[in-house]
C-alpha cells in the first residue's frame, strides 16, 4: 500500500499519471507511434459452390407428338452440347411436309419459299427441313438434343409417353462457370463492393487457388446467422468445381494509407476506445479514440489521435486502472483532430506567436461532421505551416459559422492556429469541382 495524500501533486497541471523512468521499466513498458501506413482490407469468408443460375437451358417440344426412343439419361449426369436426349414422332409434320415437297415440284420461288417457312415455324430444325429437301420425303421424327453441356437436373421423358406442344422434357445447368456464395457477417458488408477481386481454396484441391469477382451482393440478410450472401463467380475449366463443395475466399482490398497503432495498444472497455497517450516529463493521460479496421497487428484509428503521437503499447492497463483510481477523465474526441498525418506531438508544443499579427491559412476541404463548436474537415494541404493533406477537427469561432452546411458539402475556410488548437474564423460552401 502506497499512502496518498490530499496536497499531492499540486505542484503540476499537466493531467495524466507520473511515471519515473526506473517506474516505467519496472513496468516493462513500450511505447509505439501513431503513424499512416497502408492498411489492406482483406477479409476470410467461408462459402459453397453453386451452379450458375444463369447457364441454365430448358428443353421443349414445340409440337405434340410421341416420344419413340430415350438416350438412357438420367438427372445428374453430365452430357456435352448437342448430346441427344431423345427421338420424337411428330405426325402433323407429315403433311406440311409433303405439302412443301409438292410446292417445290412446281419450281415457284416465293411459293417454295413460304412453304418452307411454313416447316421453320412448325418447329423443324434446318438440318431436318435438309434432310427432308434431300431425301425428297417426310422425315416425322425429329432428335431433341442437348442446347449446352452441363448436369442434367430433371428429365421427364420416357419412351411411349405422349408429349403437349411446348412441354418440359429437361433442365440442363451448364457447368462452364460456377457461383461461390459467401456469408459475410454483416459486420463486414461494408467492406465488400461489386468487383472486388477474390481468390478461393478448396480441400478438394489442396495447393490450388481459383481467382474470380464479387459478381453480387444479394439484398437480404440471413436472419438466423446475420450473414449477407455474396455472390462471386469462377471460371470452371474442365468441370472439376462441383456444386456443394466447401471452399474459404479471401476478399481482397485496396491497400490504402491511414493512421494506425499496433493492436495492443487499443483498450477496449466495451463503452468505448481507449489509448494511453505519452506525454512530456514522463506523463501518461489516457485518451479516448474512434477505431476502425484491424489487420494483422495493426488498427486504424479514425479519430482521437494524430500522426506522431506516442501511446503505451504494453504496461497500459496498469496505467490506466491508476488513473482511474485517481478519477482522471479520459481526453474525448472533441479536443484531438481525427486520422490523418497532423503536426507530431513535437510541433504541437511548439508556442505560437498572437493570431491578431498573422494572417487567417486558408485551405479548402470536404465537411465530414459538425457539433456545436467544432468542424471535422478533409482539407488539402496547406503548404504555409507544411501541412499534407488531412482531416482535422477544427473549433468554430464563432459558432454559427457552420449554419447552413452540412455533412458531404466542400467548403472554403480560413483559420488560426491557438496555444489550444487550431480554430475556423471564416468558412463558406463552395461548389464541388468536376
């Protein structure tokens, strides 16, 4: 136990817990940087292959007639293009037949003609109606084959069965290309977009990667899993990808910049983020932050922290139960600028001369979010202090300088740079360039 007394500390008003440097090696504790690095989204979704709805064929008769003979088929078995499936008796092509052989005796072109597109209509296939100009006799039974090649689904045709004008006789899924339907939790929708590339492995092909693109998001989501199905589409060379095996993509991202600290960092209370951020003379406060994607080791922080700050990275839940214990309130997001590179903690203490001798840094940029006192910008560099181009939060003075603007508008604004922090003197909507 460690007494505690009521003048304690008095002597300073820097916030945060002191740690002596002999103290902070007892501990064991690593500081880390803030810092842009590329952060890639890659996500690991687990999904199943389908047929490709679309390579779908269906037979039909066109005309009634009777089945003479089936190709001993049955569904489930995989037939090529063109592959025949049965033969048909079609009686009402005989006389519409004889009538077109009779026509073309009498050597009337555009008699001959009609009656010829009399036989297309009635559903004879061309190299029917040639065999039938050949032979110079009616040909009434007609083979029904395959239009693609695929896996036969249904097949409801047996020999001796009478068949109607325009029914079903099979249902052919063609197996070129296949579906892999993926469950993303809905955690994750928001990182999937149309296009994306995806590479897919299969215990059945161990070693073996097969590339494709999110083809699809479907609308609904999985009530019983909270999972949004997408639909990515492969390439199935020599048919080995079958409908029902298991696969596990991964859903490649763009690798873009952002602030990040390693994970550890990151103390998650269920309420909120929290970092402990280092400080001058062996101070620590602790911070509150706005975290978004992680990736390996490292977390993207969107908001609470600047390019250069130093958080503690191991040692920091001790830090942070001692200030809790000494009822020190974490900084909130208002005070600190959201991701993006800023000045580092070094140019932050650096003091600035009076506003009133300078003039407003003027700089243009997208409003990202507005409070009662404070403006989030993605501004453009402002090459007068070397800044890059970032997204800051700024203070309103005054207020009512952001009335009428609104989340998405670009603006034109003015500021000064404050012991406290920068702060927006003008600020107008402008018109998006295109």
């Amino acid at each position: 136990m460690v007494p505690r007394y009521a003048d304690e500390g008095a002597g300073t008003s820097a916030p945060g817990v002191a740690v002596d440097p002999r103290g902070a090696q007892t501990l064991g504790m690593r500081l880390a940087r803030a810092e842009m690095t590329s952060l890639a989204s890659g996500l690991t979704i687990p999904g199943s292959i389908e047929f490709n709805q679309r390579d779908l064929a269906i037979v039909q008769t066109r005309t009634a007639g009777f089945v003479q003979r089936v190709y001993g088929h049955a569904p489930g078995d995989i037939v090529a293009a063109g592959a025949p499936i049965a033969d048909l008796f079609n009686p009402d092509w005989a006389s519409a037949q004889t009538e077109y052989l009779a026509v073309r005796r009498i050597g009337d072109p555009r008699l001959t003609a009609a009656a010829r597109s009399r036989l297309t209509l009635l559903g004879m296939s061309q190299s029917l109606i040639a065999a039938v100009e050949h032979g110079g006799k009616a040909q009434t039974t007609s083979t029904v084959r395959a239009p693609i090649g695929g896996v036969i689904q249904t097949l409801d045709v047996r020999a001796g069965m009478s068949l109607a004008a325009g029914q079903s006789l099979a249902q052919i899924s063609g197996l070129a290309t296949v579906w892999l339907t993926l469950s993303a939790p809905e955690t994750q929708a928001g990182q999937i977009r149309i296009g994306q590339s995806v590479s897919a492995q299969l215990p059945a092909f161990p070693g073996e990667t097969f590339s494709g693109r999110v083809s699809a998001i479907l609308p609904a989501t999985q009530a019983d899993s909270r999972t949004l199905q997408v639909r990515v589409e492969l390439a199935n060379r020599g048919g080995r990808l079958r409908p029902g095996m298991f696969a596990t993509a991964s859903v490649g991202g763009e690798a873009a910049p952002v602030l990040a600290v390693p994970t550890e960092a990151v103390i998650r209370t269920g309420r909120r983020d929290l970092v402990m951020l280092a400080q001058a003379g062996g101070r620590y406060q602790p911070a509150e932050v706005r975290v978004g994607r992680q990736a390996g080791d490292r977390t993207e922080i969107l908001a609470g922290l600047s390019a250069g700050d130093q958080v503690v990275a191991s040692g920091q839940f001790l830090l942070d139960s001692e200030a809790s214990l000494a009822g020190l309130e974490p900084r909130p997001l208002t005070n600190q600028a959201a991701t993006a590179p800023a000045m580092g903690a070094a140019a932050s203490m650096m003091k600035l001369a009076p506003t009133a001798a300078k003039p407003l840094l003027q700089a243009k940029g997208r409003v990202e979010e507005i409070t009662a006192d404070t403006i989030t910008l993605s501004h453009g560099p402002v090459p007068a202090i070397g800044w890059p181009a970032m997204t800051m939060t700024f203070k309103l003075d005054p207020p009512s300088l952001a009335r009428g603007l609104k989340a998405g508008d670009q603006a034109a604004f003015g500021f000064e740079q404050r012991p406290d922090g920068p702060a927006v003197r003008s600020l107008h909507r402008v018109e998006a360039s295109r």
